[in-house]
C-alpha cells in the first residue's frame, strides 16, 4: 500500500501526523520515518532555502515504479509506503521530503527506506535552486535522468 | 508542425514564460528536438555554455510522462516537456 504526493507549500506543508495515520497497521511491528529537510550550507555558501521544481506527473509515476520495485526487490511479507515531497519555496530547517515505512520487522524498514530515498535522488525529476545570503540563487547541477 | 516545450528546473530560465515554442517539420525526431534547442540557446542567450551543455544532457518527457529518446518520431503537434539533470530530495 502507498500514499504518494507533491505538494505545493503555498498551499499545504508535509504533516508528519498525516504519515502516521497512513501507516499504522497492527501487521506491521516497526515504522521509519525519514525526513529531508533544508540545511544551512552547501558547497561553503550559507543557504537561506530552496525552491523545489518538479515534474508532477512523472514524479508520482516514479514514486510508484520505486514501491514496485521495493516489493518485487525485497519481498518483504508486508510494506507500507507514505511519500509526500514539497513543491515550491523550502525555507532553512523546513520539511522538503517525508518517507515513511512500516513492515513487519525492524530491519526490513531500515532497508525499504533507504531504498527508496536513493531511488528518488537518481531518477525523480525534482530540481533545487537554492537561495544563498545576499539574494543570490543557484540551480543545483544533477544527474541525467536514466531511462528504466 | 509546432511544439511546446515545458521548461523544468535550470531549463526554466530560458525563458520568462513556462515554455518555449519550436517549429518542427512533421515526423520530426527528438534529436531534431534537441538541435532546434541549440539554435534558440544560440539566438537567445549568446555564448551561454551553460545553457549549451544542459540542452545536451537534458532527457524528453512525452504527454504521457514517459522518457522518450532521441530517434522518438514526433508524429504530432504536442506538449513534451525538457528533463534538466535532476538532483531532488
């Protein structure tokens, strides 16, 4: 099971609460809660936030195959999957990514979760420009998408 | 035929709109796609190498949010949008 979503920060923050209930399974004995959030430094400039690009329709499709993928990979008896990613202006500190997991065991969510997180950062289309002290803003420099 | 070309992530600053439109013969490829891109960078942004280097790396999304390659035949009139290097998360 997987909730899946991008939301737009103007209109909604990622509400760790909202994972919570999606989760909670009494087949379920451990549950993992990875967020991403925005830091303060990155390659020696100080970092006020960062603006979230994404490409909507193929970022829920990827966050879909990533779950496919970690039942056909694992094959854990049961995962649950809540992934929501923000969209828009991130400020220092805040919340830009939300992974929760739960499965039967312990160990089974510490894999599915990292998983997932490594799988978002090599094919999601999301883009950061961050924005440093003195107004100035950069796109960051990614990877090229890989056709799966 | 005309293409609209959705603008994501670095690609976004080629232009003050949220999308750029290219003229295309019919049954076009992606790679024609890609040269035409070149041209505008080359029309609209002298000498941006950077700008030269992310239309060379950037992947093609169809309508249909699938990563279409370069010998993709563009049979239609039709939105594709331009996957910059990503880096999310």
């Amino acid at each position: 099971m997987i909730h899946c979503n991008i939301l737009d920060v103007k209109k909604e923050k990622i509400n760790i609460s909202k994972a919570q209930k999606f989760i909670a399974s009494s087949k379920c004995g451990a549950s993992l809660f990875f967020m991403g959030t925005v830091r303060n430094e990155n390659n020696n400039k100080k970092v006020t936030g960062i603006t979230y690009d994404s490409h909507d329709g193929m970022v829920k499709k990827s966050f879909q195959e990533i779950y496919e993928e970690a039942k056909k990979k694992f094959k854990f008896e049961t995962i649950v999957v809540f992934i929501e990613h923000a969209k828009g202006y991130v400020a220092l500190g805040e919340t830009s990514v939300l992974i929760a997991v739960a499965c039967k065991h312990r160990k089974e969510v510490y894999e599915v979760s990292r998983f997932i997180i490594e799988e978002i950062k090599k094919r999601t289309p999301i883009w950061k420009k961050e924005h440093y002290e003195g107004k100035e803003t950069e796109w960051l420099k990614g990877s090229p998408v890989v056709k799966q | 035929m005309k293409i609209t070309v959705e603008l994501y992530g670095a690609s976004r600053d080629f232009s003050a709109k949220s999308f750029i439109e290219i003229n295309l013969a019919n049954n076009s490829k992606i790679k024609d796609l890609r040269k035409e891109l070149m041209k505008f960078i080359d029309n609209h942004h002298v000498g941006n190498k950077n700008f030269r280097e992310l239309v060379k790396a950037a992947a093609f999304c169809s309508d249909k949010n699938e990563i279409i390659h370069d010998d993709y035949v563009i049979s239609k009139e039709q939105k594709i949008a331009i996957i910059p290097p990503i880096g999310g998360g």
